[in-house]
C-alpha cells in the first residue's frame, strides 16, 4: 500500500441553507441529504480516487450507518480489513449546515471514540508497507500521537491535520510530526497567534516548526497556503474556482498531498526538498479547488485524470 489512514468514520447529515443561523435562530434549509463523512474516511477516499493504494483504519458502529460507511470505501477500492464494529456504540455522525460560503458542523464521535490499541496493533503489523500515514484529531489524542510514534520510527511520513484543533501540540507528539496541516484557525489555536494572512500564517507555522515539525503548511482558502521548513517559507496561491461547498476542502487537501507525496524521493534526514513540497502543495490544492466546485464530502473528491485536466487548463 501507499496510504494508510488511522481516523474517523461518520456519516454526514448535510442541510443545505442560503445562510447560516445565528444562536438561537431557526431557519428553513433547502435540502437534505446523508453522505459517507468523517475527516479519516474523505483523506482515504481522496487519495484513493487520485492513485494511491489505500487502507482505512478505524472503528463504526454495528448499525446500518456503519455498514453503509464501509461499503462506500470498498467501492473505491480501499482496504478496509482493519475497520472494527463496535457492539455497544452507534457509528460516528456528523450535523452540517452548508451555507454558499461557509458551514458549521457538529460531530458526535461515536465508536470513533473507541479506536485504541487494537488499530495501533494493526498499524504496527501493516507499519513496512506504506510511504505515508494520514493522521487527524476525530479519533482519541492518546491513539493519534502513539500512532504517530510508531509510524516515524518506522520511517513513514507522518501527515496530521490537527482537526478539530483545541489546545497546544506537546513537543513530542511534534518531533513525529512529518507535516502539519494547520487551517488558519487551528494554526490560530495551536499557537495563540491571530491568523488573518499569508505573514501571520508564516509566523505562526514558524512556531510550530519550532517546536519540532519538520513541515509546516498552513491552509488559508482563498489566500491559498504557506509551508514552513528547516529551509525557509514559501507561500502557494489558490486557484480560482466558484466554490458551492467547502466542508471537505482540507480533507481534499490532505489527500491529495499524501498521493503526491507517495510520487516523491525523500531526503536522506526524512524531509523533502522546496521543490518538491512547492509540487505537492500545488497539486493538493488543485484536488481541493475541485472539491469545493462539489457538494458533499467523499462524493467531492476528484479522481487523478480529473486532476491532470484542471492543472492543464491554469
């Protein structure tokens, strides 16, 4: 395999609205659908559409959400062996409001909350096959540093999308840390620093990267994105596209690195030089840019000769 994803399995709840509600507020939505979700699942699907031998790692519930979630992965050819069922704790749900521009959403982790030494066991048989592990926060802390761990000594590219961001990474999660995928409000949450543009993003990476990540790129939407190495900086714009919604936008992101990832060498010490990095975030914002032209989370992903078409065109 390529990828493999420890992470989150939900299944979306997605009201579609002309705006958001503010507290309190009720407000008629124009449509209703259910969608496959869960942070962990849209980076295995993203990468999967665009390439990359895919396994999911995680754990659903024994209802008919659960079995729905698995069988969509299957269907893009994910290896999905080493999802568990939980016989006490219904799968993972996500509420989301999409607006034209924006979405709230609430997610009720559910066996998510669950995944622990059984995924790590079956991380740590699995540990010499893949290029890269994608990590998130849907899933227990503990699990996602210990995870992290294992993968680094064992010579993987850790990617973490710090999401959902509510406190400061300690510094030896950081140092198994391959890159981090920040947007600018988890970069914002992560470091204290106020996150608004493409300086504040490099001086809140910066900080990060201080603390012992060896990459650091911020996601800034519209404003496109920054990486931070032991190199320097550099900044990425955005494409421009018509975005309908963005709730999978970083999901896209992250997938799409971790498929251009697996095409690159490695540097002797583990990290990967400008140039590369420059092509791999360009690429990942491309699968983003893609995905927010789409409604949905995994039915936004885009396949790689979709990819190639767009990046033809800009």
């Amino acid at each position: 395999m390529d990828v493999v994803v420890l992470g989150s399995l939900n299944m979306d709840l997605v009201a579609q609205v002309s705006r958001l509600p503010k507290p309190g507020e009720t407000i008629l939505g124009d449509r209703f659908t259910t969608m496959p979700g869960g942070k962990g699942a849209n980076q295995a699907v993203a990468a999967a559409r665009l390439g990359a031998r895919t396994t999911m790692m995680g754990r659903v519930g024994g209802d008919s959400f659960g079995k729905t979630l698995c069988e969509g992965l299957a269907a893009d050819e994910i290896d999905v062996s080493a999802i568990s069922v939980s016989d006490r704790t219904p799968s993972g749900t996500a509420l989301i409001a999409v607006a034209p521009q924006d979405n709230q959403i609430i997610v009720v982790p559910g066996a998510n909350g669950e995944v622990g030494q059984d995924a790590l066991m079956a991380l740590a048989r699995c540990v010499q096959e893949p290029r890269v592990l994608l990590l998130q926060f849907e899933i227990p802390l503990a699990v996602v540093e210990e995870a992290a761990a294992i993968a680094w000594a064992a010579g993987l590219t850790v990617v973490v999308d710090p999401a959902p961001a509510s406190a400061p990474l300690s510094d030896k999660f950081c140092e198994h840390i391959s890159i981090l995928t920040p947007n600018q409000t988890e970069a914002g949450l992560l470091t204290g620093l106020e996150v608004v543009d493409v300086e504040s993003a490099i001086a809140a990476a910066q900080i990060l990267h201080q603390q012992g990540v060896q990459t650091v790129i911020v996601k800034l939407g519209e404003l496109g994105s920054v990486c931070v190495t032991a190199e320097g900086s550099f900044s990425t714009p955005a494409f421009s596209v018509k975005a309908t919604d963005t709730v999978a936008a970083g999901d896209a992101f992250n997938g799409g690195l971790a498929a251009a990832l697996c095409r690159l060498d490695v540097a002797e010490n583990g990290e990967y030089s400008h140039d590369a990095l420059k092509d791999a975030v360009a690429y990942a914002s491309a699968v983003s840019a893609i995905a927010v032209t789409r409604s949905g989370a995994q039915p936004s992903m885009p396949t790689k000769s979709e990819v190639e078409a767009f990046l033809l065109t800009q």
